[in-house]
C-alpha cells in the first residue's frame, strides 16, 4: 500500500499542536509536508520490492567468501520511532553465482528502510541473500548506536548494540572466525 502523504502532514501538524506550537508559524508552515517527504524517502522500503535486487547474478566458481564490510546503515526504531545508525557487515561463500557488489548495499537498504528492530533487521539480510542466491553460507553483523538508548530514557550515548546472524557454512567456527578477523581489522 502506497504511503498516505497528506496523513503523514495531517499528524504531523497535531503533534505540533499537542507540542504547543503553531503549525501556522512561519517557520513551521512547511514543516509537516517535509517531514512527509522525509518519512516516504526514509521508509521507500516499505513500498519497494526486494525481488529486483538480486534478480541479476553472474555464473562464477568462486567458493571463497566474499564479503561486503562497513555499509552505512539508518533505520527507525519502531518502538520510538527514533533512528539507529551503524553499519552492516555482510559475507556470503558463493555455490555458482555471484551479485555485484552494489547490490548488498542496495540489500541492506531495502531492510533497513522500514521501522525495525535490529534483530529483525539483521536476520531479513541474511535470509533474503540465501533465498535469492542460494549460496553455502551467509553472515550478517550490524553494529548500530540507538537514539532511543543514547537521547532518551537511559541516555547513554556511545553504547552500541551488535547482532548477528549466520548461515550454512558460516556455522563452522573455523569459518565465523575466518569473518570476523575481516570485518574487526578496523578498515586494514
């Protein structure tokens, strides 16, 4: 279902009303309808299909693990609609095909755009990849600072929550490990 635009405007202008300001007042007069505009960029992955972004794959013998490190990531939170901002490491052991490697990106923000919770975030990844690529394995960790934690209630800024999830080979230790030496060398 396509978004509601003029809904979006409509709430916003009662939540600056229930704020006590004036969504007359020069400076907020557009405010709702950019906000609008923000929502339906920052939440496109609500309304876009997945199934195009792996649709293009190459016939490869590559049995390595291809890994794609470090994607900026900015979700909203669903519970206070806050953002939580990191990044994603993705990994995957190819069987015989592989995906440009713009399209892990492109992954990570199709999931990434709608609200969510973390865990969900990182799971979605990771299964969607299998799905579409059927590889011998696939690995996802975010690392996301979390505006609902840093700016409000326990106001903790800095902390940092990391999940993970892993598939098919990438249960072997020998192979997690292999992951992880790559994606904690801090950009060496």
């Amino acid at each position: 279902m396509p978004m509601d635009l003029e809904k979006i405007e409509a709430g916003f202008r009662m939540i600056l009303e229930g704020i006590g300001e004036d969504p007359n007042r020069e400076g907020l007069v557009k405010t709702p309808a950019r906000v609008a505009r923000m929502y339906k960029e920052m939440l496109a992955g609500m309304e876009n299909d997945p199934a195009e972004l792996l649709s293009t794959t190459f016939d490869e013998e590559a049995r390595e693990m291809i890994i794609v490190r470090d994607i900026p990531i900015v979700s909203f939170c669903e519970h206070h609609f806050l953002p939580f901002i990191g990044k994603a490491h993705v990994a995957y052991v190819a069987r015989d095909r592989v995906v440009g490697l713009s399209k892990i990106g492109r992954v990570v923000d199709h999931f990434a755009r709608r609200p969510q919770i973390q865990e969900r975030l990182t799971r979605q990844i990771a299964d969607f990849i299998d799905e579409k690529l059927n590889p011998l394995g696939v690995a996802v960790v975010i690392e996301c600072e979390h505006s609902c934690m840093t700016m409000r209630g326990v106001c903790k800024p800095g902390s940092t929550m990391v999940t993970s999830h892993l598939k098919g080979l990438f249960h072997k230790q020998s192979t997690r490990e292999e992951f992880m030496s790559f994606i904690n060398r801090g950009g060496k």
